[in-house]
C-alpha cells in the first residue's frame, strides 16, 4: 500500500514521534496551523473513522489515553485544544487514512 501515513507508521519514512502506543503513533505536522499541531495516527491502515468505532473499546480508550498525554506534555491542557477528524474530501482529507489533528498554543478561530 502506497500510503504515508502507513509507512511513518511503520517506521519506513523517518519521523519523530512525539508520543506512541500500540495502536497509534503522534508526531508533529509538518504544515503546522497552530503552534501545537500534533496528528495522531492509526498505526494499521484505517480509511474511515467508522472502521475505528468497529474496532473494540480499548483502541478508542488509547487514543483519549494518548491525547491526554500529548496536551499535557505540549503545555496546552489547561489552556485548551482542538481535537479533529476531518472525514472524506468536502471535510479537507488529504490523507485517506484516519488521522486526528490536535490543534492549542493560541486562541483558535470559530469553526467552519
């Protein structure tokens, strides 16, 4: 499969990880539209955000797990963040395979 996120994921393109458990692995983005702009992605490819709620509970509980990690460490927990999913190509996808966006730092603009 010819997907970048895969292959960051699975260590064939070099990248620093900011935080990783089994399931996922978090680096920083590198067009950054806030001054933390963490993605966190699946470690096995999923295209659709409804192929991760199939999954059990326990990859859904490591995500939280991992974002909780990443804000506090990045400074931005008490201040406040974004968590994002952009879904398919009217959301702005670029990648079809399922990332979450953290987004803190500053203020942040309305959405939409």
């Amino acid at each position: 499969m010819d997907c970048i996120f895969c292959k960051i994921a699975n260590g064939e393109i070099k990248s620093s990880y900011i935080a990783e458990n089994e399931t996922f692995v978090a680096f920083d983005d590198i067009n950054p539209s806030a001054p933390a702009h963490i993605l966190i992605v699946p470690r096995r490819h999923i295209a659709k955000l409804e192929e991760l709620a199939e999954c059990d509970g326990v990859a859904v509980k490591s995500l939280f797990s991992l974002v909780n990690e990443i804000v506090e460490s990045k400074g931005i927990k008490s201040s406040g963040y974004r968590l994002i999913v952009n879904q398919g190509s009217d959301s702005g996808q670029e990648v079809e395979h399922l990332h979450f966006h953290i987004l803190g730092g500053r203020k942040l603009g309305r959405l939409g």
